[in-house]
C-alpha cells in the first residue's frame, strides 16, 4: 500500500491488498459471536500496514472530529456499504477514534483494474461548510 497524509488528508492506495466485505459475526454454540478468521485477519493486516506506513503514528484525526471517506473500488463486485465498512472498521484505533466519526461516505465499484489495482480512500475533515453545503442538498 502506498499512504500518505499532507494536509490532513490521509490517502491510501492499494496494488497489493483488495478490500474485504464487512462479515456478519457468527456465533458458536455457546452464542459468543465472533467474526471470520479471513475477515479478523485482514483488518489486522490493513491496520499494520498503515499504522507502519505512517511511522507510527496513530489517531491522526480528534476523538470528536467529523471526517468523510471517499473509496474507489476495483473489485468488480460486492456492496459498496460493506467494502467501505470493512476498512473502517480496520482503520478504528489507528486512524480515528471510531468509524462513528464518519459523517460523510462515498464509496463506488468499478470493473477490476487491468494494471492491478485494489482500491483507494481518501480520509479528511468534513468541515462545517461542507456539512451546511451537504444538508442544502436536495435529493
């Protein structure tokens, strides 16, 4: 992955990782839930990657900052909602506080890249203007 942040817009940009749908937990015999091991495991791997990538730094956003995520995917399939809820989910704890904290969303499905490439996100502050510009809009 390549990541930056400049400006307080962090961008991700993925050749090697694709994005994983958001998994309903499932549950054992006893009724504890849990998620899937492929699904636990990838959002591990997606939050070291960036936790490294950004040497070390975590919560680059406030606790109580609003921010907006814009996603291009590259998969070719799946719900928009759930490949954006999978990489919130692995950016809570190095990124943001809590996937709460994204107030604006935007994520599209492409068809497949022919030059490999997974997904990108665009994490940034979802400033006052921008939120009175989004309630004016009319559907």
């Amino acid at each position: 992955m390549q990541i930056t942040f400049n400006n307080d817009v962090l961008t991700i940009i993925s050749f090697d990782i694709p994005l994983v749908s958001k998994k309903r937990p499932k549950f054992n015999k006893s009724g504890v839930a849990y998620n899937p091991s492929n699904y636990t495991n990838w959002k591990l791997f997606v939050a070291q990657d960036v936790y490294k990538s950004l040497g070390h730094r975590p919560l680059l956003f406030p606790k109580h900052q609003p921010l907006q995520l814009v996603i291009h995917a590259y998969t070719g399939r799946g719900d928009a909602d759930n490949l954006a809820g999978g990489l919130m989910d692995a950016l809570i704890g190095v990124v943001y506080h809590d996937d709460k904290q994204i107030k604006h969303l935007s994520s599209t499905i492409y068809p497949r890249d022919k030059k490999g490439l997974q997904f990108t996100a665009e994490i940034k502050k979802f400033t006052q203007k921008e939120r009175n510009d989004a309630s004016k809009t009319d559907l």
